[in-house]
C-alpha cells in the first residue's frame, strides 16, 4: 500500500450557481488529478454556494442542486477522472423532507455515499467504498483500503456526536468539510480545535474551508491538515483559492506538506474586506464603483481597498464640495485619485443646495443633513446612469453612535467598513501604506488625510470632536459596551468618564433604527452590526444610573 494523496480544493463558490459551481468543481477536480490526487476534497455547500438560507426550502432549488451534483459525477467520467474519488457538500433532504447540509462521495460516475450534517446518513456498499456502522451518526468511508472519517463544519465543535462515534473504527484520516466565516482571531481558534480532535480520533484532520465574499459574510481559507497529535504539518494562504496538496504516508509518518506563513492582522483585516467588497460585486454583477471622496481618511480607504479589489480605472471618485469645504481637503481628494488612478470628477453642491433653500428653510442639523443628502442623490444618480456600485463609506464607530445621515453619506449598496472602527482605519491605512513603500510602491493614501482631524465639513469649523469624544476613547468605551455586552456600572468601575459614559451609550442605545437602514458590509469582528449584535428600534430601556460611584 503506497501514500494516499490528498488535494484540499479552496475555492469560490456562488450562491444559487449550481451549474457554474458545477463547472468549477470538475476544472479544480482535472487540476487536483494533475498534480497526482487520489483523493480531493471541496468545501461545504460547493454545488449551491454557502450560505443558501431560505433557499433550501425550496424544493425546485433542491432540485436543482441533486441534478448539478450527478453531472458533476457524469462530468468526472467524460474527462477522465472517473477514478478520483471527489467529497464534496451539497443540499440534502432527508427522509422526512428537511433540507439538510449534505456531504457526498463520488466515484466511477456515481454518488456513492452520503451524510447529512445532524441526521442519520444514507449508506451502502460501493466497490471498495464502504459505509461503516450504517444507522448511526457517523460516515467512514474506504479509499484503497485506507479508512477516512468524514464530517461537517460544526461537527468537531460539538463534544461527542459524529466524532465520538468514530474512536472504536480505527480511522487513518478526518476530513472536515467547511464554509466557516472569517472573523479575526478565527483561525487559531480552527486550528487550536483541529489539534484537539485530531488527537481525540488519533488520525490527521484535513480542514478545507471556502474562500471569497458572500453578501456580509467572508470566507477566508486557511485550510490545512495537522497530525494525529495536533502538529501543523500544511497549510493554503488565506483570502486566495488554492489547491493544497498532501500525502497520507502508508506507515503512518506524519508528511509535513506546504505552510503557508501567517498574516499580519492589519493585513488580514484588509484582505477581508478587499476580498468581501470583490465577491459582493461581482457576484451581482458590477464591474466598478463610485464614492464620494472627501479628503479624509474614510473616503481615502475605501476608495484604495476598492482600487486593490477592481483596479483604480474602475473606482469612479467623487469631490462635492460645499461652502464649507477646505481647499486642503479638495486637495487630498484630487491627491489621492491620482495615486490609485481612479476617474476622479468633481460635482459642486453649492447650487443645489441653494435651489433646494430657497423652497424650504432648513436651518441647523437640517440643513447640514440637507449636504449630506443632496450628495448621496449626486452618487446614486451617476450610478443609475453609468451602472458603477455605491459604496458608503462610514466606519463601525460612526455607525455605533448615529454618527451619519439617513439617506446622505449612508446611501449605497455596499459599506467595506461597516465592521471596522475609526482607530482600526487609521491602522489599516497606515499598514497599506507601508505595504506600497515596500513594495516600492507610490503610497495609495495622503498623509494628510490620515493626519488630519476627523471633519464632516457641514459647517465653519467643524470636527467630530464637536460631537464625539475623541475616537480613541469612545472605541474603547464602544468596544466594552458593544463587542462585551458591558453596561454603565461595568463602565464606571473600568475608571471611564461617567459624562463620556452616558453620552456614548444614549447615542448607541439611540441609533439602531438607522443601523437597520445602512448597507451591508463584510463582518470582520466577533460582533459585527446587522448579523450579530441587534437592539430593539422601539425600547424604553437604559442602562441605570447611580449604581456605582461617580
């Protein structure tokens, strides 16, 4: 008995694309034989995309993705690679009906073993594939006479269950198939829970994840094996598809394989974002994007995240400036899309804005709001006509305390940084700057606009301090409240500002109806608005007062 070769196929796949992920499948399958597999695995939910939602209860979708996943089988066959063995995740249904997250086994032209995530797998027997144990929650196949655990994403995160059901079978390898989301500091988390249950199973475990954006979610990679006691011994780079190769050794030897090194975590953060702004428009079929661009630091980010994700030429830029506007920050605007190469154009509101006065007085807040708005027409007009994505551009901090206008800076069909905050923008501008000047590169972002203090530039003078604490403070003040569900009296006893405390959590407590109204954007945090951290729009709650001392 000779090595078993392994590929762990990571790739991009579209949501509802059966035959296009289909497709997809068979191409990476005839690269994996290529490169001498025996045997390749693909992610969770391959034929349909992941997550499918509501889709899986739709019988016609089902349907469909059973159909895409025998041609997949038939495919294998006309090009070739019938004798590959090919696992795969699809959408299943069981014997009563419910939709059920699918792993399937295909080989010779035919599926030849399944099992459902959380229910009993079908099973027979196929040439020198057997399903072990048939009735229980487990699936263990034969591949040349080696025996292979498979499961699926948050089968290993559950002490017992299908694990556990496979100690007495006496597996040489666990497969785990996954679309698990990004999320930073995730993937030691992976890895750290990999190595316990390989030493569990006592057999290498072979985590392959999917890769690219799917609406607010992004998909990472980072897939990898390690041995039966928890070393690393490969590993695929994050945020790109690849095909890793592995050997099983036939005496058990653990194989060190290719390992890829790990990110910087401003480097992550950014390539997330970069790699969920890609997804969510190509997938709905923009080629380019439009955004105001101010001057400052927010506008200068995700326009230069954007040129990374389409290149510059397909960034379209946008001055609006007001009476208000600083020459410094026309300035870096014009700076900064010529360093990206974008189309930069320049769309004075004053006019505009006037027309709208004369009608109606708007005095105050309204009439700050009144620039703001007549701004978003300005962009959500050049996309109607020209067919380019808007993308706001607000930050997770602004987003927490209302910090934005309904219907102005957060109109648009996409927001990158939703789930980063204002310090981490800083960061992440600062860190891509580098980048450049390594690379020997012009460096995409002024530094001005990272030096500057933070302005709206709605009236004479303004900056956000007017309204805010500093974003330093009101980052962590957020963070505790936000990302550790931490009330006012955990806040005083932390040595904050009971004045900084009150302001903060009344504009957050009071903002959630406009959070409900803003774009999506990739979830990059452990808590991310919009997916995982919702108030109620319509609460008398607040946090009490006078329960430690001030």
């Amino acid at each position: 008995m000779g090595p078993l070769r392994l590929a762990l196929a990571q790739i991009d796949t579209c949501v509802g694309d059966v035959t296009g992920n289909a497709d997809r499948i068979l191409d990476w399958s005839a690269s994996a034989a290529a490169e001498g597999a025996d045997l390749v695995v693909f992610p969770e939910m391959t034929i349909t995309g992941y997550p499918i939602e509501d889709l899986a209860l739709r019988d016609s979708f089902a349907r469909a993705a059973e159909r895409a996943l025998h041609d997949v089988a038939a495919g294998l066959v006309e090009r070739g690679l019938g004798d590959l063995v090919v696992v795969l995740g699809t959408l299943g249904r069981n014997a009563d009906g419910r939709a059920t997250n699918q792993a399937v086994v295909v080989h010779g032209g035919e599926v030849v073993a399944r099992y459902d995530k959380h229910h009993l797998p079908n099973y027979g027997v196929f040439d020198e594939y057997r399903i072990f144990a048939p009735g229980e929650s487990r699936c263990v196949i034969e591949v040349d006479g080696r025996r292979i655990g498979i499961v699926v994403c948050e089968d290993i995160w559950q002490d017992g269950g299908p694990l556990s059901a496979m100690d007495d079978l006496g597996i040489e390898l666990l497969l785990v198939l996954n679309g698990s989301p990004y999320e930073e500091g995730k993937g030691h988390a992976r890895a750290e829970l990999a190595a316990r249950r390989a030493r569990e199973v006592g057999a290498p475990v072979a985590y392959v994840n999917m890769v690219g954006g799917q609406d607010d979610l992004v998909f990472d990679g980072g897939s990898f094996v390690v041995a039966a006691d928890g070393t690393p011994l490969a590993g695929s780079p994050q945020f790109v598809e690849h095909l890793l190769m592995w050997d099983l050794p036939a005496d058990g030897t653990p194989q060190p394989g290719l390992l890829a090194a790990p990110m910087d975590p401003d480097a992550e953060v950014y390539l997330a974002v970069v790699t969920g702004l890609r997804g969510y428009a190509t997938k709905n079929g923009f080629g380019s994007v439009v955004l105001g661009l101010s001057g400052g630091i927010d506008s200068a980010l995700v326009a230069a995240m954007a040129a990374d994700a389409f290149g510059g030429a397909n960034v379209v830029g946008v001055s609006m400036p007001s009476r208000h506007s600083s020459e410094h920050s026309r300035d870096d605007a014009a700076d900064l899309a010529a360093r990206i190469g974008a189309d930069y154009r320049i769309q004075r509101i004053g006019p505009m804005v006037d027309s709208f006065e004369a009608e109606l007085e708007l005095p105050g807040i309204a009439g700050e709001n009144l620039q703001a708005r007549v701004r978003g027409v300005i962009l959500m007009g050049i996309s109607n006509v020209e067919g380019h994505l808007v993308l706001a551009t607000g930050n997770k901090s602004e987003l927490a305390v209302g910090y934005s206008t309904i219907y102005g800076d957060a109109v648009g069909g996409y927001a990158p940084l939703k789930d980063v905050d204002k310090s981490r923008v800083w960061a992440l501008a600062r860190w891509r700057n580098r980048t450049a000047i390594d690379a020997g590169e012009l460096p995409p972002i002024p530094e001005a606009s990272i030096t500057k203090p933070p302005s709206a530039e709605l009236r004479p003078g303004q900056v956000d301090t007017d309204s805010l604490p500093p974003y330093h403070l009101l980052d962590e003040v957020l963070d505790a409240y936000v990302e550790h569900a931490e009330g006012r009296e955990e806040l005083l006893a932390r040595g904050f500002d009971p004045t900084v405390v009150d302001k903060v959590l009344s504009l957050v407590d009071r903002a959630e109806w406009k959070r409900r109204q803003y774009p999506p954007g990739p979830k990059v945090s452990a808590l991310a608005f919009g997916r995982d951290r919702r108030l109620p729009v319509t609460s008398r709650w607040r946090e009490p007062k006078g329960t430690s001392d001030e």
